[in-house]
C-alpha cells in the first residue's frame, strides 16, 4: 500500500481512529474490555441493528430514508407472535412475520419511489402507524414462549460464533459487494448526486430506491424477529428507538444525508463506535446521570474527528473514482 | 308560472334557513348539556407497551361503566413533554377530571392550577403531585425498602453475605428513581461495603443489552435490580443465554406484569421476585377518587397509598392466581 493509498483510505475513515481511541480509553479502564468474550458480545448486540443500517445506509445513498424500521421490527414480531399463538407453526409464523415486513417496505417503496412522496413524511406516518398497529394486534397483551427452534435464531451458535452476528455478516458483505463492485453501488450514488442526470443515462431512479425500501423492511422484520427470539416474547416494546440509532451509525460513518457520498466501511465503524461505547459506559460503571452526557460528548469528538480527516483532503490525494456504467439502452423505465 | 315557483321557492329557502339557523343555535346551547350528562375523565398513561397496562384499563373502563363516565385515554410515550401538551389538549376539549401518572411531577404541577381554573379534578397516581384533589400513590420507596431488604438478605444467606449488585434504571421517571434509591438505601443499610454497577434499561430489549454489558464485567454478579418488569425480562434472557450457572441468582423487577408472574409462578430458575401493584385497584380507583371527590366521599378514598406485594419463589401459586387474575 502506497502513502497515497493510506492517505486516501484515512480521508474516508476518520471515524476508525476515532473507534481505535475509544477501544483503547476503554481497555485502561477496564480489565474486561478488550476480551474476544466482550467484543463478541458487542457484536451480537449491535448485529440487529447492524442488518438494518446496510439498506437503511444505501437508502440515505440515494437520498432517501426509512424511519419506520424500528415500528416495522414490532410489527412483524408482535404478528409472528399472534401467528405462533394461533398455532400456524414456526416455519408459516416466521414467512408471515418476514412478509410484514417485506410488505411495508414495498408499500413505503411504492409511495416514495414510485409515486414522489416525501420520504420523511412517509416514514413517520409508518413510524407511529406500524407500532399502533402492534398495539391493536396485541391488545397489550405479549405472547411469549414459543421454543427451542425459534430461539436457536437469537441465541444459537454456529462455529462459536452468535447466529444473529453471523447474519449481520453474510447482510454486511452482500452490502459490500453491492456498494463497491456491483454496478448497484453506482447508480446509488448517481440517484442520490444528481437524480435527473441518472435518469437521463438510463438508470433506473424508481426501482432502485424501491427495491431497497423493501429490503429495509425485510431487514427490520429480520431484526424483530431477532429480539423476539432473544427475549422469547414479542414484547411491543420491540424496536424503540431503533430508527434513532440507525440514523446515528449511518450519519457518524460518514453518509451524507442528502444522498450521493458515503462509505459503508464508514457506517461499519460508525455502527461500531455507538456499540463500543454502550458496553464501555456499563463496563466503566459510568453513572446513568452521565451517560447521556458521556455519550453526547464522544459522539460529538467522533464527528469532529472524521471532518478532521476529511479535510486532510487538502493534501491533494488523488482518490480512485470509477466511471458510472451506462445500462442497456430501454433498461431504464 | 315560473316566476310563481321562483318566489315560493326563495320563501321556502328563508324559512328553511331560518328553521336551520333556529335549531343550530337549539343545539348548540343544548348540546354541552347533553355532553355534561356523561362526565369526561381523561387518563394521562405514559406507556402503553408496558405489560399491565390492558390489566389497568379493563379495570378502569369497568368501573367508568358502573359509574357512567366516559374515559378518554392518550399515551405520551414515557416523553415528559409529549404528556404536558395532550394534557393541555384535553384542558382545551373540557373535561371533568385528569387523571395523570406524571412523568416529571415538577413540570406537572403548573397544570394543577390550570385545571382547578377549569372547575375540574386533578386526581395523580403513581406518584403525588402539589395541590392535587385526589391521589393513588404507589408506596415506591416502602416497595424499595422491601426488596432492598430481601436481596440483602438473599446475599447473607446465599451468598456468604458479600455481592455485587446490578441494577436496571432510568434517570428521568420519579416512580423509577424512588424504586431503584430505597432499594440501594435498604441494601446499604444491612450490608454497607456492597458495590453498585448500574446500566439504563427500562424495557426488555434494553435490559437485554444493559445485562449483558453488565456480565462481560462482572460475572460473579448475582443479584440484579431492574426497576420494571419488562427490563427484568431481558436480564433474565442475557443471563439464560450468558452460560452462567443460574444458582443462587436474584433477578427482581417492579409493577407485577403478567409475563413475569407467570414465571415466577412456574418457578423460573432466574427470575425470582417482582414487586407486584394491584393494577386492578389502581384502575377501579382512577375513577372512583373522582366519584369520591364529586360525592363528598371520606378521605381515606381519596387520598390513597398503593402498597406493593413481594411475589417471589415462595409465595403461594394461589395467591399469584389473583394478581394474574386482571389480565383474564
């Protein structure tokens, strides 16, 4: 690797650095930080979220965003549980609790994509319209306990390794490949830069933020499912907040919110460094007093960080762009 | 002709506008009227997803029905100003009584004399409010004081009489901040070098999370406090999949939701106690202080003190049966 690939390689991930200084703050602190026990840990607890940031992340690529998730995660859990209640079986249950959510993206999808709704608008009305339909289908009332198959979902381990992190693995690298080597990755970032522009050069501006608002509600109801076979319940408070911390990985990895830049290395780590630091407060026995005061603060020094990089490109890296591939005439709509 | 019918018919109009006009202005004095045959009670609870809050409002709506109330109910979301403005909302629809779990009992009280201004009853519960009509407070610190003695004891007894000590809390809520201090106050007092590891959790999810932070740095730990149910729930999954040995372990929560109850029933090998509410006589008394209040009932049914029940591994499965008793 050259010095200008390292520099250049800095200049898009700030925040890893940021991420090293606070892996390394935690580890004087506590003994029991920088254990393999710990991190993997860490990475069960984030992996939920994590599934949901790799379309979530390619969604606000594109200029768009999904704050329904969290909603669509209690949705599809809360009516996986009411499947399972009514005896439908796991394999039935767990397709209707995956189609929920696949079906709110696409109506999300249909509405923001297809027919120009404001996404924001959009998506808060699924915010709060997916969760009071939780709430009607439950009727307050949790159903819970559903077996040892459905928990092998949230708690099992294949190869040692937690079934949710390995999930949140295989989503992050079909993400990687689709962000860098796909010709997907581009026209992302094209729908997000200059939308007219790809349209003009055949790129499929409709179908493409579609297909990722449906994946973003599959990833959701992926998630849901997660928490509920973690918990044995379909509690409704599943997903609270959810939307809130998907936002922050994806803003501090570094996606522009108003679509066309990004790096999902950067959302990795961004998603990292709020995890890292939630286990570390509790680790350090911060009181919960300070926590939002401690969190606010390393945010902020992380963001500050990452602009602090960026702007080394002021030392004239020269940065590898590819051209973006014009598809077959009549491919676009 | 034509002209004729014009005329009869421009007549017709006027006397139907001024028939129209008549009875908008009929019903419009009238109609508060009707309106106020049925007096309006509006509950302010703060979270619906809890798991007793369907226990609490069937009991409630219940006895609204013997009473003829009509219960107007809104959810703020455990967000102290969300609950302020539909608060405000409801004070500028007119209604009879307000029923609050305040959030933040500060910010609260300047609403206290916006509704008095209103002629109507500000009744609290969960915790007290100034200048108040009528109250249902739960007994957090007693409940606290009672668990707080029960983990120090389970320490003494089980685990050589020395422990590190979880707890599961929130900083904003007065009901969790009383429940969660009395409890370290009650321990403190019986075994004072105790150590304290905290984590904010106030739901199952979280609490899942929080706990398993928690193990990762104390794993010897054997005695974890979440301040409700729901968050006890998600301990109880991080310590069942942390491959800890569950002996001698202590999980305890607040409110007595049915979920826990059950376990608890079935003698859960982690989780062990909840703090259990009455939740069916909190809702009959929301809107029985009101009743009281309007009817010149005595005290002691308008200002009342909710004590909670310690259900744990020993309590008998009947006794348990009738706390499970307002989910059916």
């Amino acid at each position: 690797m050259t010095r200008q690939q390292i520099l250049g390689w800095t200049q898009r991930n700030g925040l890893f650095f940021a991420l090293a200084i606070l892996i390394a703050i935690f580890s004087i602190l506590s003994s029991r930080f920088l254990t393999v026990p710990n991190f993997t840990v860490i990475l069960l607890q984030n992996a939920v979220i994590g599934l949901i940031v790799v379309p979530g992340a390619m969604l606000i690529l594109c200029g768009l965003v999904d704050l329904s998730v969290g909603s669509v995660a209690v949705l599809s859990a809360v009516v996986f549980g009411q499947a399972m209640a009514s005896g439908l079986g796991l394999p039935v249950s767990l397709l209707i609790g995956l189609a929920v959510g696949a079906a709110w993206g696409a109506f999300n999808g249909y509405l923001i994509a297809i027919q120009g709704f404001s996404p924001i608008i959009i998506t808060l009305g699924g915010l709060a319209g997916a969760r009071g339909l939780a709430e009607f289908v439950t009727q307050g009332y949790t159903t819970y306990g559903y077996g040892r198959e459905f928990a092998f979902l949230g708690n099992g381990k294949l190869l040692g390794v937690p079934v949710p992190v390995i999930l949140f693995a295989i989503v992050f690298l079909i993400g990687l490949h689709l962000w860098y080597r796909a010709p997907l990755g581009r026209h992302m970032i094209a729908v997000g830069g200059a939308k007219d522009t790809a349209a003009e050069i055949g790129i499929k501006v409709k179908l493409i933020p579609f297909w990722l608002y449906v994946a973003s509600g599959l990833a959701a109801a992926l998630g849901g499912l997660i928490i509920a076979s973690q918990l044995d319940g379909a509690a409704v408070t599943i997903g609270t907040g959810m939307e809130l911390e998907v936002l922050t990985a994806i803003l501090l990895g570094g996606v522009s919110f108003t679509g066309g830049r990004g790096s999902l290395f950067g959302v990795l780590f961004g998603l990292l460094f709020v995890g890292v630091l939630s286990n570390g407060l509790v680790q350090v026995n911060v009181s919960p007093y300070f926590e939002q005061v401690a969190i606010g603060a390393a945010l902020c020094g992380a963001a500050a960080l990452d602009m602090f990089y960026q702007r080394l490109e002021r030392l004239n890296v020269p940065v590898e762009s590819e051209p973006i591939e014009a598809p077959q005439a009549g491919e676009a709509q | 002709m034509v002209t004729k019918l014009r005329a009869v018919n421009r007549r017709n109009l006027m006397k139907l506008s001024g028939a129209g006009i008549a009875g908008a202005g009929i019903a419009w004095m009238g109609l508060p009227v009707l309106a106020q045959e049925k007096k309006r009670i509006a509950i302010a609870h703060p979270d619906r997803a809890a798991d007793y809050y369907q226990g609490f409002m069937n009991a409630a709506l219940k006895e609204a029905e013997k009473r003829g109330y009509e219960v107007l109910q809104s959810f703020s979301g455990m967000d102290p100003q969300k609950q302020l403005a539909e608060v405000n909302t409801w004070l500028a629809s007119g209604i009879d009584a307000l029923v609050v779990l305040a959030l933040d009992a500060n910010a609260m009280a300047p609403t206290v004399a916006k509704v008095h201004e209103q002629k109507a009853l500000f009744i609290s519960y969960a915790n007290r409010i100034d200048g108040e009509d009528g109250f249902i407070k739960w007994a957090d610190r007693d409940a606290g004081a009672l668990l707080g003695a029960y983990a120090a004891k389970h320490i003494k007894e089980k685990l050589g009489g020395k422990g590190d000590v979880g707890f599961l809390t929130a900083t904003n809520i007065q009901v969790v901040t009383d429940r969660i201090e009395s409890t370290h106050e009650a321990i403190l007092k019986e075994l004072p070098d105790t150590k304290f590891f905290e984590a904010t959790a106030l739901n199952a999810p979280d609490g899942l999370k929080a706990t398993q932070s928690l193990l990762q740095a104390h794993p010897e730990m054997k005695v974890l406090i979440c301040c409700t149910d729901d968050g006890a729930l998600g301990a109880r999954s991080a310590y069942q999949n942390s491959g800890l040995a569950a002996d001698n372990l202590l999980i305890a929560g607040f409110d007595g939701a049915k979920q826990n109850l059950n376990l608890i029933k079935a003698r859960d090998p982690y989780l062990q106690v909840s703090m259990a509410l009455d939740i069916g006589d909190i809702g009959r008394r929301v809107i029985d202080i009101p009743y009281q209040l309007w009817n010149g009932g005595p005290e002691s049914e308008t200002h009342v003190l909710q004590q909670y029940k310690l259900v744990g591994h020993e309590t008998p499965t009947e006794d348990i049966d009738v706390i499970l008793s307002v989910y059916a």
